[in-house]
C-alpha cells in the first residue's frame, strides 16, 4: 500500500507542474490571466492536500480531504475545456493529454472516497 501512495503522490506531483506549464501559456489577456489564475489554484490543489489525506485525523477527515482533491480535479477540468472551447492554447488537441490525466485522477479519487467509505463502516 505504501508503494501505491507514493504513486499518486508521484502522480499528482507531475499533474502540478502540467498544470503550471499550460497556466504559462495562456496569453497575458484579462481572460487568459482571469484563467490562468483559477487553474492554477484548482490544478495544483490536489497534490498538496493528498498529503494533507495521508496525514488525516480520522476515517471522516480522510474522506473529506480526498473529496476536496475530487472537486478541484472537476474544477480543472472545466477550466482545461474552457481553454479549449476559446481556443487560448493552439492547437486545441494539446490538451488531450492533461485532460485524459485528469480524467483518470478523476476516477482514482471517486474509487479510493468509495473504498474509504466502505472502510469506515465496517469498524
């Protein structure tokens, strides 16, 4: 298990600075900058507060970590298909890949909030 941790933590390290990467860039318009500050906020978050998971103080506040890192990682998301939409980065495909990514951190927390919660009621 500790293995698969240090994975994700890997992971979401790699995902932070992905994220930062495509936030520089966005172009210096009131809308890229508008963006370019949300995204960063929502796309770097959930790797800081995975440790913050590691270290929670109870099965509830584990939980309620990782759902946070979920809602960022939605978040994300929407911000990365905003940029698309626009398109503020060209070509537009070059975000498939960091969208597939977050796709998959996506199902990673909806499995492991899933799995946690089962957790806890079986004590």
């Amino acid at each position: 298990m500790g293995n698969q941790k240090y994975d994700l933590e890997e992971r979401l390290l790699d995902y932070s600075v992905r994220v930062v990467r495509v936030v520089e860039q966005l172009p210096n318009t009131r809308i890229g900058n508008h963006i370019a500050g949300q995204l960063l906020r929502a796309g770097t978050f959930p790797y800081p507060n995975h440790g913050e998971a590691q270290a929670a103080e109870s099965p509830k506040d584990f939980i309620h970590k990782l759902k946070i890192s979920l809602k960022e990682l939605r978040e994300t998301k929407r911000w990365l298909k905003l940029i698309q939409r626009i398109p503020l980065i060209k070509p537009v495909n070059k975000l498939d890949r960091i969208l597939e990514e977050t796709e998959e951190l996506i199902r990673i927390f909806v499995t492991s909030i899933k799995t946690a919660k089962g957790n806890d009621r079986k004590k």
